[in-house]
C-alpha cells in the first residue's frame, strides 16, 4: 500500500531563523517516506533555508509558494 496520498500540514508563524528549520527536522522525523508535508511559514530567511535543507537531508521540494507574505512549502520526505 502506497503513501503517496498522505499529507500533513505544519504551520510555523511567527518562528525567526533558525527554528522553522529546526521544527522541520524534528516534525519530518515522525513521518513516513513519501508522506508529502505542507509547511506555512513567515521568516523571509526560510525560502533559502528550506532549499538549501532540502539538498542536504535529500528530501524533495515539491514546490515554493512566497505569495501574500505567506511562505508555503511542500516537501516530500525522502529515505
């Protein structure tokens, strides 16, 4: 059975460089391969920084959004 359709949603407002990161490694932990995860956030620093993760830890940006002074990320997690 697949995973693929399994999301989850993490909202971390109001967070300042470097805690949306370090709440994103600590909440992707608990997920399984493939689960696909949605991250809203608001510090202007973690569009480099969920990329920059991303290359290191091998999970998959899915996509970026930087709309409205909303940051949403979607991130696949990879093994």
């Amino acid at each position: 059975m697949s995973t693929l359709s399994s999301q989850h949603e993490f909202n971390l407002t109001g967070l300042k460089c470097p805690m949306p990161i370090v709440m994103l490694s600590r909440y992707i932990k608990d997920l399984n391969i493939d689960e696909q995860l949605t991250v809203f956030a608001d510090d202007p620093a973690f569009c480099l920084d969920v990329e920059a993760w991303c290359n290191k830890t091998g999970h998959e940006l899915q996509s970026l959004d930087n709309s409205n002074h909303q940051l949403v990320a979607v991130i696949r997690k990879r093994g």
